[in-house]
C-alpha cells in the first residue's frame, strides 16, 4: 500500500498500533482488510480489541488505552484533548439512524411521561434523544438488551441503534421516532454517529500512515464487497445476510471514506448545540487528522 514510511519499514521491531472497535458487522467490514492482513503497512503491526461502543467511550474517557478507538460523536469533547478524530472511518445516518420505538402506537409528545431505555448517555443516539426533547425520562440499559427489555414489559419504549434499526417490527414494535430523519429536517444535514479517534502524542506522521492504513482497509472492503461481509456475517448477531448487507450498505460507504465538508459540519453542528443546550459541559474543540 501507499503509506509507509521508509525509515520505519527498515526498522526490526515493527511499531504497535491498538485498535479498538465494536463487535458490529460494520465495524468489521470497515476493519476487513486490516484485521485480515489483506491490508499491510510495512514496519506497523495492528492489534484488534472488539468491546461494545459505550464501553470505548467510557475507556477512552478515562483511561485512553487504545491508539485508535471507535468512539461515539457524543463522547468526544471528553477525550479531546488526549484524540484527534480520523478524517475517514466514521459512521453517518443519511436521513436515517438511531429510532425510538415501542410496544404501542405513540405520539412523540407522549414520551414526556414514560421512561425510555437507552443504550449509554455518551452515545451520540442519547445526545440526539436529548437535543430532540431534554425533557425525556432515560434508564440505561445494554443496547442488545433494549428490545428484549420492551418485549418483557419492562419499559414502554427504547432508544436502538445498530441492527435493531432494522428488526425492531419483526419484534411486533413500532417506531416513534426515526432521529436521523428529525435531525435531517431540523438541520439538513446528515446525523453523524460514531468515528475513530487517534492519540495525538502519536504524531502527525504515525497519524497520517495510520489514517492511510484505515483508508485503505475500508476501500479495500468496498472492492471486495462479497468476501468482507462473509467476514463480517460472523459479527452480524444472527442477521440474515440479506439484512446484514443492507445495515452495512447504510453504515460503510463514501461518507466512510471522507466525511466530506457537510459531514464533518454536521459533527461541528451536532457538539455545539449540545453544548449549547447544556448536555455537554465541555467546549467541543473538532480537529481531525486527514
């Protein structure tokens, strides 16, 4: 590939690079080729830890173990000054993403007086829930336990995100609220959910093979379409892989490649009005690495 860097590609002792993603079948389509080693980075080795987002976002938070991390939008501002965000590798709704839904028919207006489960407070999905209506009551609960939670009568409704975007009706539930489509008609813009962030005491020429190295393991899934999903089917949590195609398609694609100007907007635009709106107490300060 591209990125290298001569002095380092003769070195003995090849540099480690922790990555850090979530077990989802986008996260490892867009890692395929790394995590494969279809993609190699001469004088670098890639070790993988796969953990839940909202558990990245609270290590990234707290401990900053990884080089690169999968973080959500939300979680930035708290681990700004440790990160820098990658210009590719993110995740955008395009008119669609995180949903409320419920066991009955329900007017937004009527969340106001039920508690609604959610999958972490530092999850962009939470962040849009609560620009969308702060005045919503939330308990958290695991994301993959959320549905199955509805259907115990435990909760009402529940805020999903991953798959359950797509299977939420074959569970009987119905949608109260698609975020992605609110945010695209309050703003216009894309909902933007989740990204990787890099340790900025790597330096910018670490960041910028490391950024190539990225780049090119999602290209290199987009190229070979049909093996990265049959690598990517065994992180699908029993999708057929009719549906996991399509959550991949709405997930990994040239928005994951390149943000593009409105993309990396909409990321400006969705931390400053949550600051603004006091749910983020922290300035945002967006930079990215390119």
């Amino acid at each position: 590939m591209s990125a290298q860097s001569p002095e380092l590609a003769s070195s003995t002792a090849p540099i480690e690079i922790s990555i850090a993603h979530s077990p989802d079948s986008d996260d490892a389509f867009m890692f395929y080729g790394l995590a494969t080693n279809k993609v190699r980075v001469p004088g670098y080795r890639f070790s993988h830890t796969l953990c839940d987002i909202e558990t990245l976002n609270r290590r990234a938070r707290e401990e900053a173990l990884y080089d690169v991390t999968a973080i959500s939008f939300h979680a930035y501002p708290y681990l700004q000054d440790a990160y820098k965000l990658m210009g590719c590798g993110g995740s955008v709704g395009e008119g669609y993403g995180p949903m409320v839904v419920s066991q009955r028919k329900l007017d937004p207006e009527e969340l106001n007086h039920i508690r609604i489960a959610v999958p972490g407070t530092l999850t962009t999905a939470y962040l849009a829930l609560k620009i969308f209506n702060p005045a919503i009551a939330t308990e958290i609960v695991p994301f993959d336990q959320i549905i199955p939670e509805i259907l115990a009568g435990r909760f009402e409704a529940g805020l999903i995100i991953h798959e359950g975007q797509l299977t939420y009706s074959t569970s009987g539930l119905y949608k109260v609220v698609d975020l992605g489509v609110w945010w695209r008609e309050a703003t216009g813009l894309v909902l933007p959910l989740g990204g990787n962030a890099i340790r900025r005491s790597l330096g910018p020429e670490v960041h910028r093979i490391v950024s190539a190295a990225l780049r090119d393991s999602i290209r290199h899934a987009l190229e070979n379409r049909e093996q990265a999903l049959e690598y990517a089917m065994q992180f699908a949590r029993d999708l057929d892989p009719a549906t996991a195609s399509h959550f991949v398609s709405m997930y990994v694609n040239d928005r994951t490649l390149d943000y593009g100007p409105d993309g990396r907007e909409a990321i400006r635009r969705l931390l400053a009005l949550g600051h603004e709106r006091g749910i983020i107490p922290i300035a945002p300060r967006v930079d990215f690495v390119d």
